[in-house]
C-alpha cells in the first residue's frame, strides 16, 4: 500500500469471537469493497471517486497485512461466510458489493450462500472458477513485481500502477509476503478456483450482477467471464479493449462509467 | 566423531548452459532425461557409497529434491533400501524426509522397513523440503511448518502406540492406523536434523535434543546457530555439546594440486548450488518466516567477500549464459578461502579441515566429495579413496584430541549443565574472535 493521503478511517470491529479491521470512507449509501490477492492497494483514483457518491467500507482481509489472520479460515468459502456474519450484525444487508480478483470470489461465494444480502453485485475478474481455456497466472511461484507487471495490459499506460507500486519498500515487500501467504493459505489447490462454484452460481436468483473483464487480462484468461455469466441469470458483462486484469487502474473512466449506471439500476 | 560421506547424485550429463539458460536446476526440462544414463549414474553412486564403508566411514549419507536434475534421489528411501541390504556396518543418514509433502503413515513404515533390513542402521532426519518440493509436490507452502510438526508427532506415535487407532488432526486424517512395521531401534530410529540455519528449526531441533546438521552453511552463521541451539538448550536443562551438532563440507581430494583444482571447479557446474531454484520457487508464497528469510540470506552471503551465493534476483528471459558463468567463476576463489570449498592433496586439506573441526566443533562431519557434471568415476573413486586412507585417520586423531563426541559416544541431551545452570562454550575461540 502506497502512503498518500486518505479519505477514509480504520476502524476494528469483533465478529465472533475474532477481530476484523476496515477503512470506511465517502458518504452515501454503502458499498462493500473487497479487495484482492496482493491485499489492499492504497486509496485508488477509483474509490475516491466512488467515494463522493458511496459510503465505502473496505474490510481489510484476515492475514493480508493489517487483520490479524484467523486460524479457522482455511478456504474462501469459510472467509465468505466470516463477512456475511459481519454484515449481519453491522446491520448492513442488503448491500452493495464490489469486489475484485480475490475480493470478487469472495462475493461470489456469498452469493451463493445468500443472495439476498446484496442488492448489487460487480464483480471484477474474479478468480473462483476454472478458466475454460488457458491457466490462472500462478502468484505462488512468480516474483510479486512480475505479477503486477503483468497484471495490466500495458503497465507503461497505467501510471496509477507506479503511483501505487512505483518503489515498494520494505513495508510494502513484507505486506505482499502476507497477502501472498494468506492467499496460498486460502486456494493453494485447487489453485484460485472451487470445482462446484459454476453449479452453484446458478442457483443465484434475483440478484443483479455485472461482471467486468479486461480481454487482455494476463492473470485469469477473459474466456473465464463466460462462465459467471452463463451461470449467473441475467449477469451483465462489460469487456473492456486494451486492459489487462485490473481496470479499475487501467480503464479507470470506463470502469467507473460502466459500474455507476449499473450500480443505479434496478 | 562421526565421519560420514555424501554426494548429491546429479543427473551429470545435462548440458550445463540448460542450466544456466533456465537460472536454476529446478525448472530445467526432463526432456533431457534419458533413463539409460539415469540407471548408469544410479549404480555409480550406489557404487560409491559402498566403497565408502568398505575404505571406514561411519555414515553414508542421502538427500532428496524432487523435479530437479541436482539430485537424482526423488525417492531417497529406494536408494536407503538397497544401501541397507549392500552394506553391513555404516549408519544410513537419510537427511533428510521431506516431511510436509510426504504421507506420514507410509513415511513410518518405509523407515521402519530400511531400519529393519539395515538392523538398526537407519538415521532419521526431518526436514520442512526447500521451497521448490513444495511446488513439486504441490504442497501448500503456508502450512508447511505445521504440517510438519503435524507428521513428525504423528510418525513417532505411529512407531511406538499400539494399534490399530485413529487418527484426526488438522493436516492429515487416518481411520487406521496400525503398521505391521517398527522400528529396529527401540523405542524410535535415532534422528538427526539437518538445516540451513533456519532459526526456528534450529530452537524445535534443540527442544528435542535432535543433533542439528548444518548443511555447508558459512562458518560464522553456523556458529551462530549453534549458540543459538545452546541457549535454548540450557533453558531445556541440559548442556549441547559435540554431539548435538553435525556438518556438512564440500571437499574434493586429487592425488595433485593441479588435479584437485580442476576437480573443484565441477562445483561450480551450472551455477553450482546456488543455481538449486530461483527465488520465486525456493520461497513460494508462505514458505518461510520473515525472520528465517533475512538469516538464510546472511547464511548464503560469503562475510569475507560479500558474494551471495543465494540467488537473489528474480529471473529474466533473457539469460547471457557467459556472463552468468563468468559470475560464477568469479566466486571459486572466496568459497575456497572461506573453506566453503575444501580443495587439495591430503596433506594440505587437512589444517582446513581442522580449522573448520577447531571452530565449530561438531561431533558428527560428512564430507560431501566431489561433486558436478563431468567427473569421471574413477576422480569420485580416487579422491574417496585418498579421504578413506589419509584424511580420515588424521580427522579421528584430531576429533580425539578436541573431544568431538559423536552421538553414539554421548547420548545428546544427556550431558547436564554446569551447577551454576550456564552453560559451557560449544563452539570455538577462532570464530568467536572472528565474530
């Protein structure tokens, strides 16, 4: 996480027994974010913009850097489970979720349990499934520059991700290692995917979904977004030109257009 | 004091710049395997080790990687079980079992199966893989540590509880458990750690009272390990001596300078050790502990020439395979003067080696001979040889001399502290001056 200022506080708040920390920021209704797989980037252009508009509250996932880890969380769907008990009794159901490649299987994963907890879900290439064709980048065994490298489709056009990553220091090195363990911890094997999400995607009703995808995505192949859409009854998809598996960095204006119509329909 | 023998069994006819182009042994494809080769270089090395015992070492030491040319011993206990049928009185050092990625139930009878047709020559040795078996295996890396605790307090009741019984924990799950194999040694085989100073390891090795093998690390770190492994001995009320600690030394002896010279530098062959794995799959996700990843790094950087010997960029396709040899050239002559490297006639290894034995004071040494791609068997044979008849006599001379206790000698863990409850000195004044 880069330093730069932020508009929005920490705050720490018990879930059963355990302790989860997250950033809320902006006014407005709110919306959920869940970050993804290299832990939370900063304040991006993107949640300052959406702040003006929404309340964003950011959980900072258990073990990526800033939550304590949570022994008993051993795979996704057990973390999914945690943040709907955190919901529940913030009161905060049904909401809005945003999440992101890690963050995104994580709200699809609630999803399935309870739809009705959201009242909108974007979902930005998320991992959780099998891509039909091609393999997920492995983040396990690659250096986590050249991930982020290849993480955009340009990383010369996306100088948010240098703004952002420019010159991780130790601090910065030491959270990935975090995020990066936890991640393992979370979807070592399969790898980044559960073999039963597809089925149970589409058991999914009434809940009004948009999945966004950069066609050059270098970490999970777009091909994948078929899949949530297929299964999915009545998911939007929004493939953008030109960008890789971040767009909310990338094609920052363009995501943002896309995600604020679908975030005010009905 | 132990004396013992070691080579990495390579697969030694691969193309060097493969290695070199790929930044690492691990990752090299096996295309350039050919089983024919691989069965030649199998009963070479098992060759080897046979004549080791017959020339008196006390220890005939294996390893195991998977996936990687390194090492051919994917399946050390193969190579354990023809060993313990092929030789009579050496101990058979398996340093060690991968524990996390192997299935602790089968572990426990192989062992207890190379214990028995050895009658009792087996030596144990756990270690958590290096980072690249994780991958290999497909391993969970995050849970490595636990899953090791897990499966070596696992194996230990399935040697010693009667069965059948179950089995649930956290890793590993078993509804019978009742292995019609034990161990020859009663109650367990005698266990020895070996390492490369991870902290962690070394404080769990000396809670148990597990002699700890540092493998070819640099002296200083070593040294301070052992002081590490002392203190928490003292807190575990005993004294460490001799015999709680073994080392690993590269070493290659040539009937001439000349010809030791030109031997040596086979351990430099593709990058040497070093080019084991590149960092990304030496340390997947999870592997190791913040703190364990700073000390490794110190181990592997040479402190008198500030070389590191641990690969530490990450790797780029576009490989100059000359310049990278060159950079390993480079290296040969701190590692020589550093004694990483021991490379002579007898009679000018033999006060390195005693400055090596003076300073960091082990009760067991395994001399890891002559090693690389083009090594001939008959180099290998000529420089056990010239180690078995002149080197060893005069290394138990001096291990008499220093007190170096070997295992067998004095029960480790068994020595008790001074009344004052501090303990003694366990490593030597050379280093400590040098510190």
């Amino acid at each position: 996480m880069a330093v730069m200022e932020m508009s929005a506080r920490e705050k720490s708040v018990q879930v059963g027994g355990d302790t989860l920390k997250y950033l809320e920021g902006g006014s407005g209704a709110p919306l959920l974010v869940l970050h993804g797989e290299l832990g939370f980037p900063g304040w991006t252009d993107a949640y300052e913009q959406l702040s003006k508009s929404r309340k964003l509250i950011i959980p900072l996932h258990p073990g990526f850097g800033v939550s304590n880890r949570i022994d008993w969380i051993m795979n996704i769907r057990d973390q999914a489970c945690f943040y709907s008990r955190f919901l529940q009794e913030q009161s905060l159901t049904p909401i809005d979720v945003l999440g992101f490649s890690l963050g995104g299987w994580m709200a699809a994963e609630m999803a399935v349990n309870n739809a009705a907890q959201f009242a909108h879900m974007a979902l930005v290439a998320p991992f959780g499934v099998r891509p039909p064709s091609g393999e997920i980048r492995d983040l396990f065994a690659t250096p986590t520059q050249n991930y982020l490298d290849a993480s955009v489709a340009d990383p010369v056009g996306a100088p948010e991700l240098s703004k952002l990553y420019g010159e991780p220091g130790p601090k910065q090195y030491e959270m990935w290692e975090d995020a990066r363990a936890e991640a393992a911890r979370l979807a070592w094997v399969p790898y980044m995917f559960n073999p039963s999400l597809p089925r149970l995607l589409e058991g999914i009703k009434g809940l009004p979904t948009l999945v966004v995808w950069g066609k050059d995505d270098r970490v999970i192949p777009a091909s994948t977004a078929e899949v949530f859409v297929k299964a999915i009854k009545g998911a939007q998809l929004e493939l953008l030109d030109k960008c890789g598996h971040m767009p909310e960095i990338e094609k920052k204006d363009a995501f943002l257009a896309r995600l604020n119509t679908f975030l005010a329909s009905r | 004091m132990h004396i013992g023998t070691f080579t990495e069994r390579p697969y030694a006819s691969l193309a060097e710049n493969e290695v070199y182009r790929n930044a690492s042994f691990f990752g090299v494809s096996n295309k350039h395997f050919d089983p024919k080769v691989g069965a030649e270089l199998y009963h070479r090395y098992l060759d080897q080790f046979v004549y080791a015992e017959e020339l008196g070492f006390d220890v005939l030491m294996l390893n195991e990687h998977h996936a990687n040319p390194f090492t051919m011993g994917a399946v050390m206990d193969v190579e354990a079980a023809i060993l313990a049928s092929r030789t009579k009185r050496a101990k058979i050092a398996l340093m060690g079992n991968p524990l996390p990625v192997t299935d602790p139930l089968r572990l426990a009878e192989e062992l207890a199966m190379i214990d028995m047709i050895s009658r009792g020559r087996l030596v144990a040795g756990w270690v958590r893989g290096a980072g690249s078996e994780q991958i290999a295996n497909n391993i969970n890396p995050s849970y490595n540590r636990e899953r090791f605790n897990e499966a070596h307090d696992f194996i230990q009741q399935a040697w010693t509880r009667d069965g059948p019984w179950r089995y649930e924990g956290k890793h590993y799950h078993y509804r019978h458990v009742n292995p019609w194999q034990k161990p020859y040694q009663q109650p367990v085989p005698e266990c020895w750690i070996p390492g490369l100073v991870s902290p962690e390891t070394v404080i769990w090795c000396a809670q148990h009272r597990y002699p700890y093998l540092a493998l070819a690390t640099f002296l200083e770190p070593t040294v301070e390990m052992w002081d590490m492994y002392a203190d928490e001995a003292e807190r575990q009320g005993y004294q460490a001596g001799p015999e709680n600690f073994g080392y690993l030394q590269k070493i290659v002896v040539a009937e001439t300078e000349e010809k030791a010279q030109e031997l040596g530098h086979a351990w430099l062959y593709g990058g040497g050790q070093p080019a084991f794995a590149r960092p990304e799959w030496m340390f997947p996700s999870g592997y190791n502990s913040k703190a364990a990843t700073a000390r490794l790094a110190k181990a592997f950087t040479n402190p008198e020439t500030g070389d590191v010997a641990l690969a530490t960029v990450s790797y780029s396709e576009n490989v100059d395979v000359e310049a990278a040899k060159k950079a390993t050239l480079a290296t040969y002559k701190g590692f020589q003067d550093s004694n990483q490297f021991i490379i002579g006639t007898p009679k000018s290894v033999l006060p390195k080696l005693r400055h090596v034995m003076e300073t960091i004071r082990p009760g067991i040494m395994i001399l890891w001979h002559i090693e690389g791609g083009p090594i001939t068997q008959e180099d290998a044979l000529t420089s056990l040889r010239l180690l078995g008849t002149q080197v060893l006599p005069e290394m138990r001379k001096y291990a008499k001399e220093l007190g170096l206790t070997s295992p067998d000698e004095v029960k480790p863990g068994s020595r008790p502290l001074p009344a004052s409850g501090k303990r003694l000195p366990v490593v030597g004044q050379i280093s400590r001056a040098a510190q």
